[in-house]
C-alpha cells in the first residue's frame, strides 16, 4: 500500500517538524518517534538506544514501554546488534534470530523467547560520531527493503536532531552534555515509574502509561512531571493519589 | 581518568569516614587531565546552604562564594537547569550574568564549566571546574568532566548515607561508592530506588543507598535486588523491622 505509506511519512515528518518548533520533551519525542517507525516500517516494536560518555549503551525511549522490550535492549550492553551497529557505524538488517543465535547468544535467545524471529539496528549519527542506534523487532522474517532502510534511516535521522535541539543547551556542538540530559531524563522517568507503581499498586509498564497520559491530558513535559513524582512534589499530588486519573 | 575515579573511590572508601573528603591526589590529578586550574564540588542545592565537598585552590571556593551571595552564575544555572553549562569565555558573558561577569574576572577566572550531580531527580550539587585561560574543553575532556561527575555524585551519596540517618545504615555493611557499578544501573535499579522511597518514606537518594547497601551486606548484585523489588519479591518496609 504504496499510498498510505506515503500518506503516514508525509504525517511523520510534518508532526516531527511541529515538535521541533516547540518547547518538547525528548524522551516523548523519541518514543513517538519509535511507535510511528513501528507502523511505517511494518515491524512488531522499536526502541532508540543512546550511548553515554562512557560508550555504554542506554535504552531511551521504545515503541511499547514494557519491562521484556526494555530488557532486550539492556541484555545489548555486551553483545547485540545495536553494540555491532554503534560500533561499526553502519546498519545492522535482517539479521535473523536463529542465524545469529552464536553471534548474540543470550540477546538472541531472549529474544527468541519473547517472540521474535528478526532484528534491525540502524545507526544515529551526528557526522562521523554514533550517538546510538535505532532498534527494530519483526515477529516474523519478513525482509525491510532498501526503501524500509532509507525510511528507518531517515527516522534515526529525525532523532538525533530530536536530541540535539532539546531546549536549554545553549552549546548546540556540546553532544555529550545533550545525550546525558537526554539518558538522565530517562532515569527520572524510571525512578517515577517506581514511586507510582508503588502508590498506586500498579505494575511499572502501567505507571508509565500512567505518566505519559497525564503529561499529554496536562499539556505537561513527561520528564517535568516524572520529576514531580519521583520527588513527592505536591504538583503530583493528584497523580500520586489517582484522585481524577484513571489507569489506562 | 579511569585512575583518577579510582583514587576518588579509595579515598572515600577509607573507614574513617572523616569529613576531610576527597583526596587532593585525586583532585590534583583530575585538574590535570581536564586541562583547568582547579576544581570543586558543592553539595547542597536548596535554602540549607551549601557545603563544599573539596577543592584544589581557593579560587575554586572563591568562585562558588561568589555565586552563592550574587544569586547567580554557571554553577547555579547548571543547578536550576539540570544541564552542564560550559562557558569558555567568561569575558562575553556580562548579559547572561550582569553582577558575575566582573568579579569572576577579577578572580582570574575566565572559563568554567559546571556540570550537575545528579541521577535522574536525584540532585545533590554540581562540580565546578575553572580556567584562568579562556578556551573550551575538547569532547575528551567533556567526557571525562561527565565521568568524573557521576562518580562524586555516587561518593557523595554514599558519604551521605553514611553519616546519615535512617535505621539500617550499618556503617561497616555500606559499599564503597562503586563508581564503575553505575554503569551497570539498569532501568529496574533505578524503577526500585522509586520503590523502595515509597515503602520506607524516604527520599530517593536515602531509597538508593539503602538498595546498594542491602545488596553489598547480603554479597548480592545491586541489579538482582532491583529486579526482586520491582518483581514485588522483596520490600524493604518489612525487610528492615
């Protein structure tokens, strides 16, 4: 359906550049920016991998926010093809499960065991630097066609710009400073989930849901209002207390 | 640099617990491979005051003086804003801050780079570093700027919960800072630390090292403790009575 995808890139690219004009949050941004590559590039989900000062890898923001797609990405600090694609610079693509089953033992058995038969890394890079990796996860073995590649490139493209835009950085060259802000973001996000889960008496992949609808229904910053609740603010009060939200 | 983080590390670790803080080898050494004339951590962020952790030289303090009573400067921005401030000349920056500018050049101060401490909302200062030339850090030197940071902010965590307060802080079971274990941090040490603040009414900071301590007394990974807590195996409210 050669027109609708059409369709959804032209949708992709204009919400992109909206987000970019205004004040936005990078992990929302970047998990948006998973969920629409789950759709575009017609595979089961996708994450964005960051790497930190130190060259470890980082999970920042995935299609779907559950704990067993987190851990996929976690399990890549040794072994995994977003580790291959970073280190190589180029893309990682239809590497399948069973195929690479000796190349990734542990990623490609836990993998495996939550269902999927073929992987995708495509790099993110400002220049000659890799700054992280775009994860994607097919159920089956479908291939992604050099016209899927070209779109998914395109989209860890769109992220890296994501990252070095976010607001507050006034040295726009500082990539370090701006992928840290970003990985700590995500921190605060994780030690939120924690504090609501264990409020509300929720699971963690719900608090997020939780979270990310109350920033949208608030037109708040998902980090702004992870950081109220991570901290106890009384601004989180209403969260913290599920007085007026509903668990989705 | 990796040597350096384990300088600070010993020097913290050492059992005295004194408040002589950070060993001035270490601090002399990290100078040196940042390419700055001094260098300084200040604990403290909110209307308690601040405490400075350690210093090479007394510009470094004079600095922080400095900001502290103006009310404003590189270091207090990196504070409000969670985000590094890297000035590399003092001398153009009279419109960001009208009452620093001057004085800080007067000091002989004419690059700094002030870098946050902090784990997610976890925010316990910022480390300052000063140049009396004006001139960036090269991205190796950010690098290790960023490095250095995590690592004082984990041995002020540790130092903290050390002196600190709530029950169960065993001074002889905590851990050493372990700068190299937060590259280990997984999302679920950090979705616990949120956790386990709730079970005992405690701040994130105390939730964390009381995680790492638990994990250090039983000779278990801080990673597998997390996952027990978040897997609701574990709670630290009955755990600890």
């Amino acid at each position: 359906m050669p027109v609708t995808r059409e369709r959804q890139l032209v949708e992709t690219f204009v919400q992109v550049a909206d987000t970019l004009v205004d004040d936005f949050d990078v992990i929302d941004f970047l998990h948006q920016l998973a969920a629409r590559c789950v759709h575009l590039l017609d595979v089961d989900a996708a994450g964005i991998m960051l790497i930190d000062q130190r060259g470890n890898l980082h999970a920042a923001a995935a299609s779907t926010e559950n704990a067993r797609l987190l851990e996929l990405f976690e399990l890549q600090s040794d072994a995994g093809p977003c580790i291959d694609c970073c280190r190589t610079g180029t893309p990682v693509v239809n590497a399948d499960l069973t195929a690479n089953a000796a190349r990734w033992p542990r990623f490609a058995e836990a993998a495996q065991a939550s269902g999927f038969a073929a992987v995708h890394a495509l790099p993110l890079r400002l220049r000659e630097t890799v700054i992280g990796a775009l994860n994607l996860f097919a159920a089956d073995n479908r291939t992604l066609t050099d016209d899927d590649i070209r779109v998914g490139q395109a989209l860890t493209d769109v992220a890296t710009i994501g990252i070095l835009a976010q607001r507050s950085i006034h040295q726009a060259e500082l990539l370090a400073a701006q992928l840290q802000n970003a990985l700590n973001s995500r921190v605060t996000i994780e030690q939120a989930k924690g504090v609501l889960a264990e409020r509300r008496r929720i699971s963690v992949d719900q608090a997020f849901t939780l979270l990310r609808s109350y920033a949208r229904d608030h037109n708040l910053r998902l980090s702004d209002v992870a950081r109220d609740v991570a901290n106890g603010s009384t601004t989180a009060t209403e969260l913290l207390h599920g007085t007026g939200t509903q668990i989705a | 640099m990796a040597m350096i983080l384990v300088l600070l590390d010993r020097t913290t670790s050492a059992p005295d617990g004194s408040g002589a803080g950070f060993s001035m080898a270490a601090c002399a050494a990290a100078s040196t491979v940042l390419g700055v004339d001094g260098l300084c951590a200040v604990v403290g962020t909110g209307a308690g005051g601040t405490v400075l952790a350690f210093g090479t030289q007394t510009v470094s303090a004079a600095l922080e003086d400095l900001q502290f009573t103006l009310g404003e400067g590189p270091s207090l921005e990196a504070v409000a804003t969670g985000i590094p401030v890297l000035v590399a000349d003092v001398a153009v920056t009279a419109r960001r801050w009208p009452a620093f500018t001057g004085p800080a050049l007067e000091l002989g101060v004419n690059a700094v780079f002030a870098f946050p401490l902090r784990i997610g909302a976890i925010d316990l200062g910022t480390l300052t570093a000063y140049r009396a030339t004006a001139g960036p850090l090269d991205p190796g030197q950010v690098a290790d700027a960023l490095a250095l940071a995590d690592a004082v902010t984990l041995t002020v965590l540790h130092r903290q919960s050390r002196e600190g307060t709530g029950p169960g802080a065993d001074p002889d079971g905590q851990p050493g800072p372990g700068w190299a274990a937060q590259a280990a941090y997984r999302a679920e040490v950090h979705q616990a630390t949120g956790m386990v603040s709730v079970q005992l009414g405690v701040g994130l900071a105390e939730a964390l090292a009381r995680l790492r301590a638990f994990a250090f007394g039983r000779d278990l990974l801080l990673a597998d403790v997390a996952a027990d807590v978040v897997a609701r195996r574990l709670r630290f409210d009955e755990e600890d009575q």
